[in-house]
C-alpha cells in the first residue's frame, strides 16, 4: 500500500482528526469527532505540536504521528515527546507506522533535537516491537507516574 507522507497544517486538521478520534477510541476512549477536531486544529493552529499524516493515492488518510517539543533538564537540550501514533486499522502491517516514526525521527534530527521519547501500553506487543526494531531502547531508569489535575475528554 503507498502512501504519502506530509507535515500537517491547519488544512489538514479533519483529515487528523478523524484519525485521532479512531486512536482515541483504540484507547478506550469516547467517540467525538467534533472534540477531536477542535483539539488538532487548535494544536496545528499554535504549532504547539508537529503532526505528520500518511495518506494513499487516493487521499485517504492512513496513519498520523503527533509529537511534543519539550525540554530535557539533565541533557540541557531540546527533544520532541511522540505522544501518538496511529495507524488506521485497514492500513496496519504494510510499514506505515514504520514510515511514519522514520518521518519522525528525521525530524527529529534535522531540528537539533536530543532524542525522541514515547510511550506505550505495556500489552501493546506490535508497537514495541515497531519502536526496538527501529532503535528505540527501553528505559529501565525511570518510572511514569501521572497526577490526575483535572479529567479531560473521555
């Protein structure tokens, strides 16, 4: 299956959301497409997050990736959180979530960035496998832990 893969702008924020609503859901949580758009628009509209989509021939969206610009205070160095990536489930097998973390990580590269984190479900076999097979090494330093401030869309 081809694909294309391009940096998401404001025009392009349906097309994510749609995908990131179906991501959402994978996750247990609620559909709401409309929520979903207006939370990518408004990441793509403050270019608080960069998101690359993978689409076939035919403009069908495939997959996304959406990363986070932060800090590392021990490295004293900029890198990039890959919060989500999703491929949609007609798309899975075929390399896209490959391409599209490959896409990632040359941005990653070419903006300077220290490295790249994510995260994943520890059941979730397929990703981790995805992420080792391309280099990525599991920390066995540190935990995560979360404090729930206030809940958001479920």
């Amino acid at each position: 299956m081809a694909s294309i893969i391009t940096r998401a702008d404001v025009t392009h924020a349906h097309e994510v959301a749609v995908l990131f609503n179906e991501y959402r859901q994978f996750y247990g949580r609620r559909d709401d497409v409309a929520a979903a758009e207006q939370f990518i628009h408004a990441r793509l509209l403050d270019e608080s997050s960069v998101i690359f989509i993978a689409k076939d021939n035919q403009g069908l969206g495939l997959g996304f990736v959406q990363m986070y610009p932060s800090f590392s205070s021990l490295r004293m160095a900029p890198m990039l959180i890959l919060n989500d990536v999703y491929v949609t489930q007609h798309a899975r097998c075929v390399g896209i979530g490959r391409a599209l973390v490959q896409q990632a990580a040359s941005y990653a590269k070419a903006h300077n960035m220290s490295y790249l984190m994510l995260e994943t479900q520890q059941k979730n076999q397929r990703a981790q496998g995805l992420y080792e097979g391309l280099g990525f090494v599991r920390n066995q330093d540190f935990y995560i832990y979360e404090l729930e401030i206030h809940r958001g869309l479920e």
